[in-house]
C-alpha cells in the first residue's frame, strides 16, 4: 500500500513560529521553513528580509491527508496569526511577515476559503480578515540554521515568541 501525501503550505509571520504547531503530528512526514509567492528564483533568507522579493516566510509541510486531513491543518493554522493584520505579523512587519494560506489543490482552496469564511461569520473579530487565499507558488527551502529553529535553540525561540507578542495575542482571542 503506496501513502498519498499532500502539500499545504502557509504562511503566518516567522517561520520559525509556525513550524512547531504542525510538527510531529500524526500523518505529519515534514515540515519545512522556506520561501514562497515571490518573484525571483532561489531567494535568500537576506533578499526576503529585505522585502524587495516578494516573497513570504513560509511553512511547507507534507502530509498523509488519509491520517491527518487538509481541514485539521487549516484548524491548527488560524489560531497561530491575527487574520485581521496585513501589514505582518506582531512584531514582525512587512510584506514578507504577512499571512496567507497557499492552495495546491481545488479542494484546498475551497476548504480555505470556507475555513475563512467560518471566521468572519464567528465574529470573534471586529477588523476585516485580510489572511490572502492564494494559489501555491514555487516554494524554496529556507537556510538549513532556520530548519526546525525551535528544536535547535530553544532559549532563543521561547524568548523570540514572547517578544513577539504572538502567544499573548492567540492566548486573548483563541484561547
């Protein structure tokens, strides 16, 4: 029995932030930090950061959708960004930090758009949610430092979330 695996690739601020939420989860193969939605081939962390890319810090990650479905991945992602920020994520800003969801299939666009839709009609917000639904662009894999960041320097990566102000925003509105 050959295993279907899938992509889904998201992107939710810094990389390193959105890798441990997704990791090591059932039906989870991998998840790697890179670059995507740009305009230029083969970017470095450098030419990101800058801005003058055009990509995003994304999450890709390869899963088994007949163990972990595409919908439980959308579930996990909201809860780690503000939906409602488009200028970055916390403290981390420009168009680089952005949110978006990057579709691979059909079926994932639908079930994005759909998990978007959910939060708007929730009402959990009082800004517009401006998380972008876009289709998958070609994805470049990250500096081997930045993979699996929080496992490689734990100190540096709990101090990085505090300063960041993410874990105080998702505690105050997901939670």
């Amino acid at each position: 029995m050959s295993e279907r695996l899938e992509l889904a690739t998201f992107a939710g601020g810094c990389f390193w932030c959105m890798v441990q939420p997704f990791d090591e989860l059932p039906g989870i193969i991998k998840v790697e930090s890179g670059y995507s939605g740009g305009h230029i081939e083969n970017p470095t962390y450098e030419d990101v950061k800058s801005q003058k890319s055009g990509h995003y810090e994304v999450v890709q990650i390869t899963f088994n959708p007949e163990i972990f479905e595409y919908q439980k991945l959308l579930d996990l992602y909201w809860p780690q960004i503000d939906p409602t920020d488009d200028g970055g994520q916390f403290h981390d800003r420009g168009d680089s930090y952005r949110a978006a969801i990057f579709y691979h299939t059909e079926e994932q666009r639908i079930l994005a758009e759909a998990s978007k839709q959910a939060i708007i009609d929730s009402g959990r917000f009082k800004k517009p949610i401006v998380t972008q639904i876009l289709p998958a662009a070609p994805f470049y894999r990250a500096e081997e430092y930045h993979q699996d960041f929080y496992k490689k320097k734990p100190s540096e990566y709990k101090e990085d979330r505090v300063k960041s102000g993410r874990d105080e925003f998702i505690q105050a509105n997901w939670k």
